[in-house]
C-alpha cells in the first residue's frame, strides 16, 4: 500500500475499532469496485462497500477511500473513476479487488468507458465519474464524483453483511 499514513487514532474520541466494525458491519450494504487508471494508464481497482448516491442535479455519489488504498493516488492524478455494482455471484471479484495483488485486473474482461476508465464487464451497473470535490475525514478520503455515464441490466445484487456476502431478495408482496 502506498500514499498518507492514517492519522493516530488516540487523539479522536470514539468507539474501538472492534466495535466500530461490529456497529457498522451490521448495515447490510450493497459491493461495488472502484476503477481508474494511473497517469501511466495502468487499470488500478478496489472493492468498496462505502458508496452512496449523494445529489440528483447536478449527479453525485461519494465512494469512501482508506487513505492508504493504492488507488486514490491514481483517482486524484486522473480525477476520473467508475463505480462497478457487482451482481449476486461476483464474490470472487471482490474477493480479488479487496486483495493486494499487483495484477487484480489479469484475465477479468474489462470495457473502456467512455471516460477511458475500465468498466468490468457483466455487473448489475456502473457509472462512470469526474471529479467533484475530495473530502478527507479521519483515515478515509470521501470522494465526490460527477456521473458523466451509466448503465443497468437485470440481476440480483451482491451484498456484504457481518462479513458474510449473500445475494438480495425481494420480500414477497403481501
Ligand atoms: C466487502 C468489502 C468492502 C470494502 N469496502 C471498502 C471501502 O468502502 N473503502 C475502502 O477504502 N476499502 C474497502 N475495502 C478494502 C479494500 O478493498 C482493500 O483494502 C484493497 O486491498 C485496497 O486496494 P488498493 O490499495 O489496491 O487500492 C473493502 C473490502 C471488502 C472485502
């Protein structure tokens, strides 16, 4: 991992980190990987479970990144990257973008996007982001993308829950 260290935790007041993903792991979320590329157009990836829509007009979604996460640099270089909402049986892609491989991207079939950011092919969607506005809070940078392009298609989505991935499910009408 590279870029900033994390600032020491002993001058904040708050929950252990023990509870604080105990707190937090309760929050059923929705996987997705982020992508970019380098200023020397290498693809660079992570999965990220914090990510939010943020504003309708103008387009915003925020995506939270350790500030330690190998990727940022990239993202901040470029200020273009896309979100990938992975579908139900796409574990084993954040399994990949969540490791520390130096090839993450070997042998995943990838699009180019329109902002020239790699797309992985066949998830539950994607958009595609400039640069809005990087906010930085405790050891995360919140980055506030622009969607500049989008797409779906019909599945069911991945999702992360106490550490256990599972696939959503629709409660029955009625
Ligand atoms: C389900 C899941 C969700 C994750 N969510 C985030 C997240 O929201 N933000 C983050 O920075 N890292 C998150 N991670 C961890 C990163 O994917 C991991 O640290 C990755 O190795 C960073 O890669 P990089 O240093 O190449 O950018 C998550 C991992 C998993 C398995």
């Amino acid at each position: 991992m590279t870029g900033a260290s994390a600032p020491n935790s002993t001058q904040f007041k708050g929950l252990t980190a023990a509870a604080f993903r105990r707190v937090m792991g309760s929050l059923p979320v929705g996987v997705t990987v982020v992508t970019a590329r380098d200023p020397n157009g290498a693809p660079k990836g992570l999965t990220v479970s914090a990510c939010s829509s943020v504003s309708m007009d103008p387009p915003l979604l925020l995506v939270c990144i350790d500030r330690r996460s190998s990727s940022l640099e990239a993202i901040k270089a470029t200020r273009r990257f896309a979100v990938n909402i992975l579908r139900a049986g796409q574990e084993a892609l954040a399994a990949r973008f969540a490791s520390r491989s130096e090839d993450k991207f070997g042998g995943v079939p990838c699009l180019r996007g329109r902002l020239d950011v790699p797309l992985l092919e066949g998830t539950l969607a994607y958009a595609e982001c400039e640069l809005f506005r990087t906010i930085d809070a405790g050891d995360h940078t919140i980055l506030i993308g622009l969607i500049i392009h989008g797409d779906t298609r019909d599945a069911v989505p991945l999702t992360y829950f106490r550490r256990q991935y599972g696939a959503w499910a629709a409660t029955p009408p009625g």
